[in-house]
C-alpha cells in the first residue's frame, strides 16, 4: 500500500516531485459557478439566500430573519451537553485562550534624534466572518481555532456562518460558538455565505475579513472575494509529515499516518527514517491496524496514492528533506528533538517528542490548528490573533523635526519628478539658515 523511496536512488527526486505534486486546479465550472452565486447574491441579497438555502440545504425559513439562531440557543446547546463533552470543549477552549493571549500585539512609538515621533498603533479588526462546515459533520474545534484568536485581538463583532442540511445543526458546534464568544451565527453555507459575509444583505452584515475551511465552492469564493475583504489562507489538502530516529512504537505511527490519511483521500502523509527494518515495522503496523479504520477506504486511497515511506540517510537528511517539502504538521517522533529544531525552517506546527501526536494539536494543546499547506508554510504562518489586528504607521513632525525631514524628502521629490510631493515638504521649512 505505502510505497517505499529512497534518497539513494537515482530517481528519487523524480518519484519525490511527482508524489507531492498537488495543484489548486481551478475548475471553470465551479469557477463560474460562484461567481454566478456571488453576483446574485450581491443583487439580490436575502432572497438569493433564501433560494440557495432551499436548493442546497433542503430548509426553507419564513423569511431572512429565520436564518439566525437565536443568542439564547448557543447557550442551551453548551448547558445541554453531557458532562464529559461539555469538560472538553472548555478545557480546549481555554487552552486555545490561554495560548493566543500570548500573540496580542500592542502599539509602540519611539522619538528619533530630532524629536519626531514614530511608531505603529495596534487595532483589531472591527468584524469577522468564520464559516463553519455544518450538518452531520461536527467541527467544533473549527470554531474555537478561528474564533478565539478574533475574540482576543478585540475583533468586535464575530459573525459565524454554518450550513444546516435539513435543519440540522449540532449542539458542540453552537456550544463551540458560545464558548469561543461568537456574536451571530447564521444557518447559511456555500458560495453563497462567502458572498453575504463579503458583500451583506439586509440579515447578513459584511465583514472585514472572512477564515475557516469549507469546500471546493468554498475556497472558490473566498478567492474570487479576496481584496474586497480579507481572507485566512486557500487551502490544500491536509499533511502530516513524520521525521522518526526508530525508537517510536511502530504502531503511534502508523496510527499517525492515519489520522491525516482519514480527512480525504488526497490529505498527505509522509515517514522519513534512517532506518529500512523500522520502516518496515510500520508498513507491518499499517496493514495490521488499518481494517479496525471506520474511514479504512479513504485512509487506503490516501496512503496509496499520496502516502510514502522514505528511507534517508540520517536524519540531517530528513530535516532537510521536511524544509524543502514545507510540511503543515511537522512530526519530530525522536528520542531528542530539541538539537534539531534550530534546523527546521518551515513548518506550519512542529510536533517534538514520541509523546506527542498531532491529534493534540487538533484540538487541545492550544496552538492554532489552521496552518499552511501546500508548501505554503514557507512564507505562511499558522492562523493567530495578529491576523485580526491591524497595524496603521504614526509619524509626528514637530516644526524642528521636521526640518531636516523635509529636506531629505524634497530633494528625493525632486528626483522622481515629483514636483507637489517637494513643494509641500519645502513649505514647512524655516529660511532662518
């Protein structure tokens, strides 16, 4: 089922490119598709809504208003959980808090030698959309890793979008929302809640910047909203990649490799090993494990069509293999990860240690579980709280300070021709010298 590469062989950097290869292929049918959606949505408003509703989601409210769930809701959702789920959901919620709390950023300013102020002022955004994928599947976690970062940047109105297949909506996904300090949660997804969060109708206020995972038409529509409001991250199929020394259970990484194998048939899973017997104690463990699956299917297709075993020369090798692929979630299943994590350029989370699984940082640990895939990780950064704060410039001249300022900026006015730009930071000089 796992293929097996090696750096040593001759063509290894072939079968490498072509088993990582994945492409954000756009379709043009999906891409005219939504942007169908999204224009009718913009002149239509609640309507087209209300349409797209009842085609897609099967559910047909009275009227616009319908589509939001009552405050009072989320809270009856959190108080009706079992105990035992509703412990989880607070203790991931307050790690998640706990965490971010550390990003906050906060303004600055300095004053140069001639007295001039500068600095940058820290304010978050002031409304955010975090689309939900709804119905039977249950993304709680989905919640509290997009909200909670926009709840402790002071972001302030979080606007929440989750489609509800026949009225279907699940309790830990509302219960996530009132616990993560959501504002308004409205029962309406595809293309079409990218374009009302982007765009507004008389229900569905427009946003500033929209975040969270969603389908092919989804991503679609994030895309084609981009630069009229902000957006997270396109993303790719999900990966783990797994640098081992041999000393881990061969049966946690098989179970690993699993854990991102089951999300789609395309999600990434990758070992890299100096060690052939160990590899081969894992491939054992794969197929011996693997029929207790509940998602064996799409865990097979996924390993077989993307997963690999791949035996380097040591681990230096490994490390430097995992830069150039950029994982999303990076493994360091070794007796002592700490001396290579100087080495580890890009990586959207870096998990140290036997001990600890990336499932942990799925849902509890407390880092943002939305990173970088695609290869992506080399210039993107996981999903935090300063990707809902705004940074804006301060610069305050006084009449002295502005003196030796504005003669700079003349003369480089001068030299892009710029005539206006000169003139205007020549006026405020004094002719005293």
């Amino acid at each position: 089922m796992l293929r097996y590469l090696s750096t040593r062989d001759a063509d290894f950097e072939d079968q490498l490119d072509a088993l990582v290869a994945w492409e954000d292929a756009r379709d043009e049918t999906v891409e005219r598709t939504v942007a169908d959606i999204i224009a009718d949505v913009r002149r239509r408003g609640d309507a087209a809504l209300l349409e797209y509703t009842a085609r897609f989601d099967r559910l047909s409210p009275a009227n616009a208003a319908e589509l939001e769930v009552p405050r009072e809701r989320l809270q009856q959702a959190l108080e009706s959980l079992a105990p035992e789920a509703r412990e989880a959901l607070g203790t991931a919620a307050a790690r998640v808090r706990e965490y971010h709390q550390h990003q906050r950023q906060e303004s600055w300013h300095y004053r140069d030698a001639q007295g001039n102020l500068l600095g940058q002022q820290i304010t978050p955004l002031d409304r955010v959309g975090i689309y939900v994928p709804g119905g039977k599947a249950s993304y709680p976690s989905s919640v509290l890793m997009n909200a909670i970062p926009a709840s402790v940047a002071g972001v302030g109105e979080i606007v929440m979008v989750v489609p509800a297949p026949d009225g279907e909506l699940n309790d830990l996904v509302l219960a996530a929302a009132a616990l993560a300090g959501v504002h308004r949660v409205f029962t309406v997804g595809g293309a079409q809640a990218v374009a009302a969060l982007a765009f507004g109708t008389p229900t569905v206020p427009a946003v500033d910047k929209i975040t969270g995972p969603g389908n092919i038409f989804v991503a679609t529509a994030k895309r084609q909203v981009f630069g009229r409001v902000g957006i997270d991250m396109i993303a790719g199929p999900s990966e783990v990649l797994v640098i081992c020394d041999g000393s881990t259970d061969p049966d946690w990484v098989a179970m690993d490799l699993f854990s991102q194998a089951e999300h789609d048939e395309q999600a990434q899973s990758l070992l890299l090993c100096p060690d052939a017997d160990y590899l081969d104690a894992v491939a054992a463990s794969v197929e011996r494990l693997l029929p207790e699956m509940e998602r064996a299917a799409i865990i097979r297709q996924s390993l077989t069509e993307r997963g690999a075993l791949i035996l380097t020369r040591d681990l230096v090798e490994a490390v430097a293999l995992s830069n150039r692929l950029a994982p999303e979630h990076l493994e360091l299943s070794v007796a002592e990860p700490e001396p290579l994590l100087p080495a580890i350029r890009h990586a959207g989370a870096i998990f140290m240690g036997p001990w600890t699984t990336e499932t942990l940082g799925d849902y509890c640990a407390g880092p943002n579980h939305v990173l970088p895939t695609a290869r992506t990780a080399r210039f993107f950064s996981p999903l935090g709280v300063y990707d809902f704060q705004k940074r804006s410039s301060l610069i305050h001249c006084s009449a002295e300070g502005v003196q030796a300022l504005g003669r700079v900026a003349s003369v480089l006015a001068r030299g892009e021709q710029l005539t206006a730009h000169a003139r205007s930071a020549e006026m405020r000089l004094t002719t005293s010298d």
